[in-house]
C-alpha cells in the first residue's frame, strides 16, 4: 500500500459531507397517505355538509345511469370480472369518505368580490369548518385556495388567510390536522419566497409553530420550467419554499393556452402536457414533494344520460391517463367526477394487484414503488389491507 489511510482522511470527510448534503436535498418519499384528488369548492358554497352531499350526488348519478354490473363495467370499459367488485367499492367509497381532500376556494370559479363580502364568506367558511370539524365530518386532508400573487391578488390573499386562520383559531382554539394552503398561478420564485416570509410572520402573529403552515402550489406557465435566467424554475420555486411546499399541482389548460396551442388541443392528455409532467417529475424526484394532475374540465350542464357519459367518459380517460404517467392525484370539480375518478382508480389498483404482489413474493429485497403501489390501493379503499401482508422470498411478510 504506498497511500496511507491517514493521508487520505480528508477525502473522506469530503465524500461523508457530499452524502450528508445529498441526504438533506433528497430525503425520498414524503410517506403517509397522498389523497387521490383534490375537490375544489367556491367559498360561498362550501358548508359543513359538502363532503357528504357530493358523496350521495355521485352514488346517485351511479345508481341512476348505471344500475347494474353489466352497464357500469361498460361505461367505464372495465374487464367484465372485475365489473361488479369495483362497482360494489365505488359505491361503498362515495357513501364512506367520497371527498379525501377539499379546497375552500377564494380563487378559481369563486372569482372576484368585494371586501365586505369576501370577508363575510370567511366568516362563513369558518363557521362550517368548525361545525364539520365537531361532527368528526372533516375530510381527513382540506384547506383554502387564496387568490394569487401573480396580477394583483397578494393583498386580498393575505386578508383572506389571515382572517380565516385568526377566526377558526379563535373558534376552535387549534387548527385541525390536515390542513394546507393552495397557491396558484406561480410564476416565479420570488413570489414564493415573499409568500413564505408571509407564513413566517402569520405563524408568530398567531402563535402557531415555526413552520406548521404547509402551503402547495399550482404550475400552468411554461416559464416555470424553462425561466427568465436560463434554468429549471421549479427547482427554485421549491427551494423559494423553504421546505413548506408539500405537493406540486400541474394546470394543463393554462398551460397548453400559454404555448398557443388552438383550443381544440388545450387538453390534459397532450404530448405537450406529458413534456411538462415529465420535466416537473424529474425536478421534484427524492426531494419528498408530491405531484398532482389537473382536472378533465368537462362538467356536466344537468345529469341527463348524455351529459353524464361524456363527462364521465372525459374524466375516466383523464384520470387514467394521469395514474400511467405517475401523477398518483389530480382534481375533481364535480360530484360526477368522483364516480368516474374512483371507477378508473379503482380499477386501476384491483387490474394490477395480482401481478404487483407476485413481483413482491419473488423479491427477497422488492423495490419500495411494489409496496407503495398497494398501499395506495388500500388507503384509498380499492383493496383490503390483507394484501399487504405478502409472504416473500427472503422468508418475512410484508409490512
């Protein structure tokens, strides 16, 4: 040996502090529960019975349009053997917990109020998230939608917030688990770091803890993955948010707008779209932050048979197209919606089961996607919990 170890200590050191700084950049998989989608409501709709009312629209909509194994498993093209299963567990998931997670929304359809009236909507919005928070009714992930920081919108978007999260501390004397706050249409990074230093002095102004307020954030802008200083712009914006930003959301019909595709192509499915998915997978990978897709935008008029199928048919090939592209969560703006996002989620879980466990009993050391995957289907109720526990290779159950 002509170099010894002790002249080579320093190199060492260096390799322990590069692992160390890539551990901290990339600490891999949030773990826990990712809802399946997010339901947007307008504040002004929203009340303690939201949840449950859109749960018996869609079952509705399901019993009257589909009545039997048969015509839902062709609806929403399925295997006629799985047909029936996935129908009984539809139908059980929109009467038990059809909403996972809910959005208050002070952006989006809820458009543009006065003051006074904006502020009595966050009296109100208030009021129901206490009631439902008291009635163990509250989605097990919600939140509000501010107003964006992007066309002048930041002032009536920290009124907002600051007014809902001031009221419901005073009426609950806690902020309920689950909560986090929707940014929309970043543009930049500097704007989420002028967001976050908001956080910082709400949470002292409540008295919260440094750092509970956890907020996501809305990308339609083709600058966000390409930016004015020649680099990746997500990258930034994540690093602007100061570990608080917990899941990515990806608007396709902004998005395909901006780059001046025509209207007939401003689709969620476009190869486009897929680029752009692509591109923002790469970015957030092993930094423990979760993406979720946009919504199909074809909401049914009434729910007659012919409105219903097409928005049905609409919203099932979107949400499969998101679930093969890894975008595991993606939007509902409709009570119709959920029957077909949890047909094709559904279906998707029960297909794939048996091979996905017969990958894992034959790994001694099976990949954590194999797992995660059926853990997916469980949380959201297309499998039963049993299926996790796989005798494998290496003699131990999973886990």
């Amino acid at each position: 040996m002509n170099l010894s170890l002790s002249k080579t200590d320093d190199l060492a050191e260096r390799v322990r502090a590069l692992a160390a700084d890539l551990a901290s950049q990339f600490p891999g998989s949030s773990g826990g529960r990712q809802p399946v989608h997010t339901v947007f409501v307008p504040a002004d709709e929203f009340s303690a019975d939201t949840p449950a009312e859109w749960g018996g629209r869609a079952l509705r909509l399901l019993n009257k349009h589909t009545p039997g194994d048969g015509s839902f498993g062709t609806t929403f093209m399925l295997d006629p053997s799985l047909a029936g299963m996935i129908r009984s567990r539809v139908a059980a998931k929109l009467a038990r917990e059809p909403v996972e997670d809910l959005r208050i929304d002070f952006a989006g359809a809820y458009g543009t109020r006065g003051e006074d009236e904006e502020d009595a909507h966050v009296a109100q919005a208030v009021e129901a998230v206490a009631a439902s928070y008291n009635a163990q009714r509250l989605p097990h992930f919600w939140g509000v939608r501010v107003k964006s920081f992007s066309g002048g919108g930041h002032e009536r978007a920290m009124r907002t917030l600051d007014g809902f999260l001031t009221s419901l501390r005073d009426r609950l004397g806690r902020l309920p688990g689950g909560f986090t706050i929707t940014l929309p249409d970043v543009a930049d990074a500097a704007q989420v770091g002028v967001f976050t230093d908001y956080l910082d002095r709400l949470e002292a102004a409540l008295g919260l803890p440094g750092g509970v307020l956890h907020f996501e954030i809305q990308i339609d802008l083709p600058q966000v993955l390409a930016d004015h200083r020649g680099g990746l712009g997500i990258r930034r914006i994540l690093t602007s948010g100061q570990g608080r930003i917990g899941t990515v959301h990806f608007g396709a019909a902004s998005y395909t707008a901006a780059l001046g595709l025509p209207h007939e192509e401003q689709r969620l499915d476009h190869p486009a779209c897929d680029f752009a998915r692509h591109v923002l997978q790469t970015s957030v990978a092993g930094r423990g932050i979760r993406l979720s897709d946009g919504p199909s935008h074809m909401i049914p008029r009434d729910e007659g048979g012919d409105e219903i199928a097409a928005c049905w048919q609409a919203h099932v090939t979107g949400v499969r197209h998101s679930l093969a592209h890894g975008f595991y969560q993606s939007w509902d703006l409709h009570p119709a919606h959920l029957t077909a996002r949890y047909a094709a989620l559904f279906d998707f879980h029960l297909s794939g089961v048996d091979a996905t466990v017969d990958k894992i009993r034959a790994a001694s050391d099976p990949a954590p996607h194999l797992m995660e995957r059926l853990q997916r289907g469980v949380a959201c109720g297309a499998l039963d919990e049993s299926v996790l526990q796989i005798p494998r290779a290496g003699g131990g159950p999973g886990s």
